[in-house]
C-alpha cells in the first residue's frame, strides 16, 4: 500500500479547486478583454463620430462659404457698378456712355445669376427674408436707377437725370448694399454660432465618451475585484480542503496500521484456538471412538449376560418344576401333620420361585429383543374375569372389595396377545391387593375411541391402599426398583413386575403411566389400541 491511500473523496475536491481556478482566470482574462473591447469600441466610435461631425461641419462650412463668397463678391460687383453708374452720370461723350452701360449691364447680369445660386443654399427663414429683402431693395433701386437714366440719355436731360441719381437712386443703392450689408452680417452670425455650437457639441461627446470610459473601467475594476476576491477565497478553501484532507489520510492510515494490529492478533489467537479445536477434535474422535468401543463391548456383555440369564432361568425351572410336581404329588398323600406343612411351604416357595424365574426371563428376553407378542382373538370381559377370580380369596381374606367395571361400548372380541394382558394385569391387581389393606381395588376397561376395525382401550386398576410418593413414581417402572425397603419387607416382591408391564405395553404400542398420592391410594392404568375380531373369530 502505498502511503496515501487512493481516496474518491479527495480527487472530487481537487477537481473542483482545479475547475474552479480555471473559473477564475478564464474570469480574469474574460475582464481584460472586456476592457479591451469596451476601449476600442469607444475609440472606433468617437473616430466615427469626429469623422461624421467634422463632415457635417465641412458641409455646413462650405455652405456657409459659398453663400458669403457670392454675397461678396455680388456687393464687390455692384459696388463696381455704382462706380459705372458715376462716371455714366458725369460722362457727356455718348460713345463711352453706351459702353459703361454695356459693362453695367454685364455686372447687372452676374448679379442676378448670383442671387440665383443663392436662392436655393438659403434655408432659414430670416436668411430668406434678408435675400428677400436684397432682391426687393436691388428692384426699386433699379427702377431709380432706369428712371434716371431715362432722364439722361433718353430724354437728353442731364441735370435732371443726374438730381435724380444723387436724390432718388442713390439712397436706393444705399439701402441695397445696406441690404446685402444686413445678409452677411447674417451669415457671420450663423457662421460663428454653428462655431460654437460645434464646439459645445464636440465637447459634450468628449465627456460623454469620457464617462463611458469611466464607467466602464469602473465597471471592469469592479468585476475584476470581485473575481479576485473570489480567487482568493477559493485558494483560501482549496487550502482548508488540503490541510483537512491531510489530515484525514494521516488519520486513516493510524486506523489502518490499528486495524492491521488487530487483523494480527485476531488471526494468531484463531490460528491458536484452530490448533486446540484440531487438538480438541482429534481427542473427542479418540473419545467416541473408544466410547464406541466401550458401548459395543457393554452390549456383549449384556447380551452376554441376557443369554446366561434367560439360559439360567430355563435351566432352573426345569428341575423346580420336577420339584413342584412332586412337591403336589406329596400333598396328595397321607401325611402327618408336620410333613404336610412343610411340603406346603416347599410349594408355595416353589410358586415364588418360579414367579421370580419367569419375571427374570421375560426381562432377559426384552432387554435382548427376544420377546414377541402373539395376536389371536379373545374374549375381553372373559379375561377381565379370569384375572380377577384368583384373587378374590385373598380379597374376602383381607375384607377387602375386590370389583371389575367393563365400559358398555366395550367391543367383546378383539384380537392380541391375551396371555401378555393377562400378565400385566395381574401384577396390577396383585399389587393393589398386595399394598391395600382396607377398601377396594377396581379393575377398570374403557373404550376411548373406536371404530369398526378397532377401539383405544384404556385399563386401569384402582385402589385405597398406601399410595405412593410423587417423587418415587418416576423410578417404579425402572427394573428391581420399589418405593419403600421397609414396605418390600412387609409385603415382599421382585420389583420387577411394573418394568416388565411397561415394557410390555410399549410393545403393543401402547403408553402406561399412574396418578398415586400417598394414603389416598393409586391408579396404575395403560391404554393400548386393539383391533376387533370378526364373527367367528378371525381378526
Ligand atoms: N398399588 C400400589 N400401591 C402402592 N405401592 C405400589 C403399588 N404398586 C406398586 N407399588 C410399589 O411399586 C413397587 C414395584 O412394584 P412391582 O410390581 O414392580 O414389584 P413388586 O410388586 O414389589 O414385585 P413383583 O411384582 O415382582 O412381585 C412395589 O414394590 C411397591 O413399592
Ligand atoms: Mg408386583
């Protein structure tokens, strides 16, 4: 790894600070080139305008010229005139009389072609009126000036014509040049104001260009201030951005080494406990392994010891079956008194010791898988009896109500293994009878539910015996297992009988349980289910 990290946030803001520097200056020289322009745009005008200005005034002036010139030079020629006119009046020579009247006439004429030119250069009103004026005083002055001349050569009276001239013409002459006199003291006057009005309006554009100018430097120092402003504003930004990003690389990379530490450690303490786990498995296989081992040599042995045990029993009840039989045999025979007590009692240990063999037996024979129930129908209610019936003896022995209650749904025929049910309902009863001394015991059978092919049937056995404590009833069903030692003492037992009928119940797929309280007495009940038998008796 390099020693900055690539961050996506930092090259987003150094683009923009490059971006908005570029802003900057293209700003900068955006200003410049404005200024550039807005300068010679405002020189290209004024040239413009001093060219349009000085034409107009060229134009004016040339007018203006010309009007003067022709004015003049028509006062020049009628000045000369005048002088014509004097020497006509004091010539008497006819000759040269006719020849000033030729050159007056010639005057005369470019006069008029004068006044004519200027006719259409006039534009004011007052100019017009003043060459108005001229073109009038010029007529009357004429028609004097004719009357006169009338008086001296037509008439031949050269004291009146010339009374005439001095009285009549040449005031009129007077008051004609006094007329074109009045026109260019006009066009001096219209000559000096368009001076002046010139002046003023050149002036005038100078400041207006001038303020132009100004405004727009002003214009362009402003906007060149605030880009400025802005610049350094952003310098002053990208700068904070910088020390910012600076410090959060410096910050990122102490995570990062942290972080890296870290990795570390935790990689070498699971590399630690990957080891022990391997440590750990590879002794729990070793210890499965040998429980494996250890479990199948406990079931060899157990089998082992289930086959002694079943072997055992049948070889015992062999020869104490031979001992029974002849222990009946001798019941049968005269005897006296005490022979017969003993043989009674070698009977009765013998049904207990057979009792006792056949119990272990039947254990061996689950505990190896060996025992197999039979199905054949039998009749229920008959059972019942036959299970009850060997104990009422003992029940009217012990005053005690011994009694069998059968459900009225109960189907009569069904189909199972009659001498398993006996059994376990006769250790059911026996133990009722054995642990009550006073009351009853209830043989009960119940139908929980049926239908044509089959019933649940539940069997229970009831009584008002000793009861037993709720905290030794999980154990009951438990091989050689009895609630009370001193209670065996009195009463005897295997404590074997409830193991075998849970085993049994659970064969026939069925559950056993009890509800006992000590001294309210107890409930040992089991419910199985049962199929029906058919009329005539196959299921
Ligand atoms: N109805 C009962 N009332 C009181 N205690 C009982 C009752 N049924 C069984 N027990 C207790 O449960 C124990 C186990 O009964 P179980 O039938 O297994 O053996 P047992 O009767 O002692 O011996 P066996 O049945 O082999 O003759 C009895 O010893 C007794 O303590
Ligand atoms: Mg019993």
């Amino acid at each position: 790894m390099g020693r900055f990290p690539n961050l996506g946030g930092s090259r987003t803001i150094g683009q923009g600070n490059c971006l908005k520097i570029s802003h900057i200056h293209a700003g900068v020289l955006g200003t410049f080139g404005l200024l550039i322009v807005l300068m010679v745009g405002l020189g290209l005008f004024n040239l413009v305008e001093a060219d349009r200005v000085d034409r107009a005034f060229q134009r004016l002036a040339e007018t203006q010229w010309h009007k003067t010139q022709l004015a003049t030079q028509a006062l020049e020629i009628s000045s000369r005139n005048s002088r014509v006119t004097m020497e006509i009046f004091l010539q008497s020579d006819p000759r040269i009389i006719s020849q000033l009247l030729l050159q007056r006439q010639t005057n005369s004429e470019r006069i008029r072609v004068m006044l004519g030119e200027l006719r259409p250069l006039v534009g004011e009103r007052e100019e017009r009126q003043l060459l108005d004026r001229i073109v009038a005083a010029r007529r009357i002055y004429m028609a004097s000036y004719l009357a006169s001349l009338d008086w001296l050569v037509r008439q031949q009276r050269a004291a009146e014509g010339r009374a005439m001239m001095i009285q009549d013409t040449l005031p009129k002459l007077e008051a004609y040049h006094q007329a074109w006199q009045d026109f260019m003291a006009r066009e001096d006057q219209q000559i000096s104001a368009m001076s002046r009005t010139e002046a003023v309006d050149y002036a005038a554009s100078r400041r207006r260009n001038l303020l132009v100018l100004l405004a727009g430097l002003a214009l362009s120092a402003g906007f060149l201030g605030l880009v400025l402003w802005q610049w350094r504003e952003e310098q002053r930004r990208a700068q904070a951005h910088t020390q910012a990003l600076e410090v959060a690389q410096l910050d990122l990379e102490r995570k990062i080494r942290e972080r890296t530490a870290q990795l570390l450690e935790t990689n070498q303490a699971l590399e630690a406990t990957a080891g022990k786990l391997s440590q750990a498995n590879l002794e729990l296989q070793t210890a499965v392994f040998e429980a494996r081992e250890l479990a199948r040599q406990a079931d060899q042995a157990n089998a082992a010891k289930s086959a002694f045990l079943a072997n055992m029993s049948h070889e015992i009840r062999t020869p104490l079956n031979g001992i029974m039989g002849m222990a009946y045999l001798l019941l049968d025979e005269e005897q006296p008194v005490g022979q017969r007590e003993m043989t009674t009692i070698i009977t009765h240990s013998s049904e207990h010791l057979l009792n006792l063999i056949n119990a272990l037996l039947d254990l061996a024979r689950i505990e190896a898988n060996q025992l197999e129930l039979e199905t054949a129908p039998f009749d229920l209610p008959q059972l019942v009896t036959e299970v009850v019936q060997p104990f009422q003896p003992q029940a009217r022995s012990k005053q005690i109500q011994l009694a069998a209650s059968l459900a009225e749904d109960l189907p009569v025929m069904v189909v199972g293994d009659v001498q398993r049910l006996r059994q376990i309902l006769l250790n059911l009863a026996g133990n009722g009878l054995k642990f009550t001394d006073k009351g009853s015991v209830t043989i009960r059978v119940e139908c929980l539910a049926q239908d044509e092919r089959q019933g649940r049937l539940r069997f229970s056995v009831t009584d008002t015996g000793l009861g037993i404590d709720p905290a030794v009833q999980p154990k009951l069903f438990k091989a050689f297992a009895q609630a009370d030692v001193s209670t065996t003492r009195k009463y005897g037992g295997s404590g074997l009988g409830l193991a075998i009928c849970k085993h049994l119940v659970e064969l026939m797929k069925g559950r056993m349980g009890l509800e006992s309280a000590l001294g309210k007495g107890s409930t040992f009940w089991f419910e199985i289910e049962l199929p029906k038998a058919a009329v005539g008796g196959t299921p």
